[in-house]
C-alpha cells in the first residue's frame, strides 16, 4: 500500500494493532525537531535520524516493535569542553499492550510498551526514548584528539578521573520507571 519514496518521513504515529497484523515495515528517517528531549540532552542533533521500524506477531503471540536508529549527534567533551560528534545507535524490541493488567503480566525479561487507548503508538517517543539511553552517560574525546592534552602536556597534570556511574544501573531505573505502576491496586 505503500507509495513512500526511498527516503520517507517515518510517520508519528501508527495504529500498532493494525500494524502487527500486517507485518508492517516502516523505513525512514525522523527530523530532529521532531526529538526535543534528545535535542535537550546533546549540544546538536546533526542529521535526520535514520529508522526501521517492524511490527509483527511474535511466536507466543505476543505484539512486538522491532527497530533500529542511527543518530549523529554533536556532545560536549567533558574533559576539554569542546564539541565533537558522536554516532549515536540504537535498538529495541518493545512488546507492545493495551493496559496496565497487560503490562504487569508481561515476562520479566520483555520490555513492555502501553499503546494509548485508539491501539496507536507513538513512534517518535519511543525512538527518543532508546536513543537517550544510547547516549553516553559522560562523554569525552579519544584522547589523542583532546585539546586538553595538549594544555596541559607541560605540566604535571594529573588526570581527574570522574565519577563513574555504572551506566546500567542507570539505564535499569530508567526502564524501571517507564514500566512500573505500583500504585494500581487490584
Ligand atoms: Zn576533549
């Protein structure tokens, strides 16, 4: 049914239930101001976002939305504050529902998606979504290409190692919260 040209807006949203049932495939890319929360969180967003994107019927029949994102993005170096660009890529397999009881009955190891009451889902949210759990928690250049080596090489500076945060523990409270509502007594 398709009549898309090779390089087509992927649409915002799409009846997912629809979707599933048809094998339907989208390919495409998404415009960056189309991304706010991503926009927000690097210094630049550089290029359309290529995606694809496949709904199907998994073998226990579970609805699925399957997909694949590139990105190019442009981050601030935190060691010398300059800005480099970073190749954003991302992946999810959402298993997709239509209500918290669906949700809550889900295996563990699935990744639920609430579609909205009409059966749609938003496409853009959840690209967004993967993408901002793509991205480096902190973000520095190769070292070889850091203006802050360079400053300091007279010296004795010493390196200030950060903080590191465990990037998992972050990426697990994230989806946590995204699929936890407790708060739905039965
Ligand atoms: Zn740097």
């Amino acid at each position: 049914m398709s009549t898309a040209p090779k390089t087509s807006v992927i649409p915002r949203r799409v009846d997912a239930l629809k979707a599933c049932t048809q094998d339907a495939s989208y390919k495409g890319i998404i415009m960056p101001d189309q991304l706010p929360r991503l926009s927000a969180a690097v210094v630049s967003i550089q290029r359309e976002v290529t995606a694809k994107i496949d709904f199907f019927r998994d073998e226990s029949g579970y609805r699925v939305m399957s997909g694949e994102f590139d990105a190019l993005v442009s981050v601030e170096c935190q060691r010398c504050l300059s800005t480099f660009d970073y190749d954003l890529h991302a992946r999810m397999d959402l298993f997709l529902v239509i209500s918290e009881t669906q949700l809550e009955s889900l295996p563990k190891e699935c990744e639920g998606w609430l579609l909205d009451e009409d059966g749609e889902a938003d496409l853009y949210e959840a690209v967004e979504e993967d993408l901002l759990l793509a991205l480096p928690i902190v973000a520095y250049h190769d070292k070889a290409d850091c203006q802050a080596e360079g400053h300091y090489s007279t010296g004795d500076f010493t390196e200030v190692v950060p903080d590191k945060k465990n990037p998992f523990e972050i990426l697990g409270s994230l989806k946590l919260a995204t699929k936890t509502d407790d708060s739905e007594e039965k």
